[in-house]
C-alpha cells in the first residue's frame, strides 16, 4: 500500500458527522457547472431534511434517486453553489469513467444513524 502524506488521527476522524438520510426529492441543476441534482435528503428527527448540490449524471437520473439512502457529511459549513446553498456533502466514489457512485449502506438503517 502507497504512502501517504496527508494522515490525520482517529480524533480528526471522528468530528466529521458522516449521517445515513434518505433522498426526499431529487431535481436536475441544468445550469450547474459542476453539480447535475438538487437533492433534499432527510436525515430524521434530530437534523431533518438538508439541501445537497451534487454531480451524479450520467449515472443517476433524479427519478431514481428519490427514496435511496445515501451517506453524507453533515456538519461541514454550508457552501453557495449559484443561487442554491448546498447544506451537506453527499459522498460517492469515481467508477471507472470518472462519475459518481453514491455510497450508501447495503440495507436499510435508520435515518441519522452515524458512520462509525
């Protein structure tokens, strides 16, 4: 395994509050530049529903999106993407080509449960 030289502790880790929601709605951002979806995620009681701005095209068409579970990091600062605020990041991996791959858990969990 290749070294690394950015390495953080188990510490800096655990501040980030990765969260299990489920995808409310799921809009195309046409004029995006870099995002293709405007999803509302709800992650239950505690944080109720955030706003993501999020590359997911060509893999995923906003129908397919609504009801999926999917990961995201919830206590990052908000970010203005054009006239949208884009409140969580959700998170995917690259495929072969370069496009997102939601990550998400492979059964159904509770909404707000924390990666750990």
């Amino acid at each position: 395994m290749p070294e690394t030289t950015d390495r953080v502790s188990l510490d800096d880790f655990q501040k980030l509050e990765i969260r299990v929601g489920r995808v409310a709605t799921a809009e195309p951002f046409p004029e995006g530049k870099y995002s293709t979806h405007i999803l509302q995620i709800d992650f239950g009681g505690e944080l109720g529903t955030k706003k993501s701005l999020a590359r997911l095209a060509p893999n995923y068409g906003h129908p397919e999106l609504v009801g999926r579970q999917v990961l995201a990091v919830v206590n990052f600062p908000p970010r203005q993407i054009g006239k949208h605020r884009s409140e969580v990041l959700t998170l995917g991996v690259s495929d072969s080509s370069g496009n997102v791959v939601l990550i998400a858990p492979d059964q159904d969990v509770p909404l707000g449960s924390r990666l750990h």
